[in-house]
C-alpha cells in the first residue's frame, strides 16, 4: 500500500471534507469527501475490517430490503455510513494504516494498531471496496474498505487482554461509568432505570464502587432475565421489576426500595419512550437526573420538572468523556463478574 | 359563594384528579376531574380571570378556527386548557376563593390574593363559563371560571408595585435567571444564544451581575432590532448577530469575540431547531451548555457533543426553580433598564 500524500487545511472537526452543504460539519452533513488518494492534516488512515451497524439502523435495513446492498447505496451516496431513515451510524473496527501530521500530542498511535473508532460512522468518511459478510445477528457488516479519523475523532486501542467482541460492546456504552463516577457521591442513593442492560448494569457498577457500602443502590428493571442477572452480581440493595413509563409505579417502587429516601441521582438507561416522568419523580428536591436514553424527549423532560415543580438538574447524556474508553475496559479487568456476564451476554 | 366541602386523599401532585388514564399524573392525562363542587386536601381554588395561552398553542388555533371555540371545546373534553395538537398549555390569572387544608406550610396565602400560575394550564383543571375577550396580540382569554392548583403546583402572587402585564411577561421566564445565578462564576466567559429575547436578556442580565465586571459577556442575536435593544442594555462585552443553525459561524463569531477563549457556560435561548452543534463547539472542555429553547433536540444534543468530542455537561433547561418568581420580580426592581425595556416591549 502506497503512502498519502498529505494536504494542508485539515480542521480538527472535519470541515475541510464536508461536500455537501459546503463549510458545515461532518455529522448533520448529507456528503462527505471519501476520496482517500490523498490525506489532510490531522487525519489517521485506517484499513477497515467491521462496520459495528448502530441497532436501530440495522434493523431499518433489512425491513427495507438487502442490508448488504442498501449499506454499498448510502455508502456510495453520502460518502458515509449515515442511514438517511434512522440518522444513526454506528462504529467501526480497522488497523491504522498511515497517521498524517497535525495529530494532538502525546497521543502515541502507531501503524498497524487495532482500532474502534469511538465516534460515530455518521460523521466518518469511508470508502467500501468489498463486503465480505453480514452477520445479523450482531448487526456487524465485515467489509474490505478504508476510513479517515479527524484529530478531534474518539478511537479506543484494542486491548490485547481480552476478546475483541467484548471490548466492542463495553466501548459501544463507554460513556456511562464514567458519568457516574463524577455524579456520584459516598453514601448516596442512587437508582437506574434500566439497570440490566448493557449501559445499566455499568451505571450500577460505577455507582457501588463510587457510593461505596453505604450507598444505596436500586436497579430498575422489567426484564426478568435482566433484573436476575442483576441480582446474581449482588452490587444493588434492591433490585424491582416496573414499568418505566408508569411514573406514579417508579416512584413508590423507589421509595418502597429506599425506605422512603428520594434518589440523589437517577440515571435513565431504558430504551423505551415516556420514561421521563418517573425518573423525574424518584429524585429528591435539588437532586440530578441523567438521561443516557437516546429515546427521551426534551420538551417531556422540561416539562415534567416544571409540571410537577421539581427543582431538580436534568442532563442530557454525553456518550463522550475523557478516558472513558480505558475507564470502560479497566472495569472490566477489576470487576470480573461483570466481565463474566458480559462475555455470556455479548462476547 | 358558598365554601367548598373538603374530601380526603388529595395527592400533592394532583393524581387524584386524573380520569383518563386513571392513576396517571395530571399533564400527560387525556382528562382530568374540574367539578370544584367539592375540594381535595391541599387544593386552592381559583376564580379564573385571564388565561395566558402558550403561543404556539394559540397560534395553531387561529388557524384552525375560532380560538374562543376551540378553547371551550378543550377544557370541556379534557378538563383543562391542553392543546391536543401542540401539547402544550399555558399559564392563568386569578384570584384566591378558598384555601383547603393541607397546604405546604407557611406559604402564607390568603383569600383574595391575585396571583399567577406557574405550572402549566396543561395540567390545571379548569372549568370556564364564559368567554369575556379573546386578545389574539397577546393570546390572552379572558373567562368567567374556576381552576384548582395542586399542593406542589407553583404559583406566583402578582406584585403591587409594577403592572400586571410586566409581571406576568416577566414570570413566563421565570426559570432562567436563577439557573444563570447557579452556573456562573465570578470572571467567566458567558455565551447566550437569542440573547435579545426575553429569557434572552434576563440570562445576560444575571450573567453580567453573577459573572461580575470581569466576566466576558456575549450576546449573540439574529434579530437586529432585538440585538439594538441589547447594545443599548451596556452588559455585554460583544453582542454579534449569527445564524443559530451555523455552528462553525457561531464558534467563529464567539472566538472572535473573546480574544480566543471559548465559553465555560452557554445558554441556549434561541427558539429554532439545529442550534445544539453551534452551543456545543463554542463550549469549552468540561463546561456548560444549558438549554432553554423548547425547539432543542435531545438525539441532536447527545450525538453532537459525541460526533465533536467535546466533553461538555449538557442540561436540559428546568423552567422551574425555588424562588424563580421573587427571583425574576426582584431583577425588575433593581434593573430599571430591564424594566424599561420589558415595559416597552410586553407592557
């Protein structure tokens, strides 16, 4: 494989490749340059393996038709893997194949190292030559083909010390524990919404190691199998099954767990919609509510406080945090049970 | 008049008034329960003098027909003033008939106090018996009617010493300045989007008093004589007119402004959809983005901040706050500019 050659002008957001409409960014972009001939600034060349399809968007493809097909199609329109129904992209895993000057400092990326890209395939620029295979059942496309991080582009290094599909799905929720680890404090009470899934029982994680033993930690959660996996980490005081859209239900649920206590902290992890009234109801007065739910709304959750005259701080989730990629992985080498259930689970 | 007789089992946040879906909470309910023959604990009965329609509801009723109409047609159906189209309601004037034990304590209200409401008509019952006006410039109605508040529901007393209609433009923002009080550091660089709207100035208002006189304060406004209005205020460092939407012309515009230094907190005050990458790029590492604007987008918040890889803290903006009321009636008192302009314009 030859060497690029390297232009100047590369903005660390991506600008510089934005074809369509001309001067915005990547991500709300209908097209991006994928031509590859040629790099700029800033930006690292990567060899393509595994598009890691976001659900919703997989999902969308095979009720249209062929995935396979229809991935080559938006791939060839837009310059991206950005499915124009669901807006959603996705991450991918690939090798380093040539690093541009112009990267931040200190950052210590070498040629040939195994990568998943931490940002989302809707803003990253991808050429496909070839798919190999499509594997649904993981919503994983495995594909011969080439792909340019910005400088500004999250990417998380593979870690040699366990399986890569495991690595994939902590760093697919990367974001969660670390959020948790600032909200949090000793002794607080804190509840998940959704706490056995993949996010959730992160969220738990994170809240019992940083609320330590007189935190009281309550999971949440409707799915039998779910909320058992749960109970067999042994990480909540309480663990109770309700339905997250019955507002008035979560919060004597809460309370019942708690002995009365309103939350510190709620996290809402429960991908279904109108969730955001009882979490807003188990938080005490001047309590926090994080909402890494992709399915919230913003007027349902504004609206809720006010409505209900909760002075409370509600956040909308930021899947990026410094060093959440190594503080996902890490838990996973010190906790091994989650480890466990997660290998079973996803690996 | 005569008194109310008093029935057991009031629920503070009025769930024993919900009809349909029963045991639900009051907003999301299709219809709640507006017989006043008989009160609840900790009810307060209101003779309706004025209702303050939200705009956007207002003007989806222009255009469907007769807002007098549809309005009776509303609060006979649902039993409160909750657009079914626009979901959203609005806020009432009135005055104090009777005061059901059970209230919070020392509240201090009494019979024949005016007051506002505070938490949304979407979620008040109301009974009307009669249209008196309807006022399309303002989308006020006046009524002959009843409405009850819950014991949680927010309410404001109308001040003596300024005009009603200054009062109540001031109270419908009541939540921004005292999150602004909250967020702000003394000698930090403040950024408001829609700066020369009402919420708007009120932010740049408490910016400029929180932050101190060596804060840097911006005001970006797309309006020019919204942005004339704020100049003419002297408590901003730059005020700059850009398009919201724009995000890399709102980063440019808001270096540009501040020597290089990019915000610790951003308010987001501007009613149009696409605003959140713009809020987000000209936030620094680890500060603030608030949004106020109702037009935001949750997904459009999270996976920017992601796409950008800025590790900012996102809030959804919560329009109610303790004290919000005294807090935004006193800014009138001690900023006679403020005022003036509020009485210009809303008066």
């Amino acid at each position: 494989m030859d060497e690029r050659p390297i232009a100047p002008g590369g903005d660390p957001y991506g600008i510089h490749r934005v074809k369509e409409p001309l001067g915005g960014l990547p991500q709300p972009a209908w097209r991006v340059d994928n031509g590859f001939s040629r790099l700029f600034e800033g930006e690292v060349l990567l060899g393509v393996e595994t598009l890691n399809i976001d659900a919703a968007s997989f999902t969308q493809m095979e009720k249209e038709g062929d995935p396979a097909h229809i991935v080559l199609r938006t791939v060839a329109d837009r310059g991206k893997q950005h499915n124009p129904i669901t807006g959603s992209g996705g991450m991918l895993l690939g090798r380093v194949l040539q690093i541009a000057p112009g990267r931040p400092a200190g950052e210590g990326l070498a040629v040939g190292d195994r990568v998943a890209t931490l940002v989302s395939l809707s803003l990253t620029p991808l050429r496909i030559d070839r798919i190999k295979a499509v594997r649904p059942a993981s919503a994983q496309v495995d594909v011969d083909g080439e792909a340019v991080l910005f400088a500004s582009g999250a990417y998380a290094r593979l870690p040699k010390d366990m399986p890569e599909r495991l690595a994939l799905a902590a760093l697919d929720v990367a974001g969660a524990a670390p959020q948790v680890a600032r909200l949090v404090k000793p002794g607080a009470v804190v509840v998940v919404l959704g706490a056995g899934g993949k996010s959730g029982i992160l969220c738990i994680a994170e809240a019992r190691r940083t609320g330590g033993p007189g935190a009281c930690i309550v999971g949440l959660e409707a799915n039998p199998r779910a909320a058992d996996d749960l109970r067999g980490l042994r990480l909540c005081d309480a663990v109770a099954a309700v339905d997250a859209r019955d507002p008035v239900a979560v919060r004597k649920t809460v309370l019942a767990a708690t002995a009365g206590r309103e939350a510190d902290v709620v996290f809402s992890c429960v991908n279904v919609p109108d969730a955001e009234l009882g979490a807003i109801l188990a938080t005490r007065d001047r309590g926090i509510v994080y909402f890494f739910a992709m399915s919230t709304s913003f007027t349902k959750a504004a609206l809720g406080a006010e409505g209900v005259g909760k002075d409370v701080d509600l956040f909308v989730g930021n899947g990026f945090a410094h060093g959440h990629a190594d503080h996902t992985l890490a838990m996973l080498r010190d906790m091994p049970a989650i480890r466990a259930l997660f290998e079973r689970r996803y690996g």
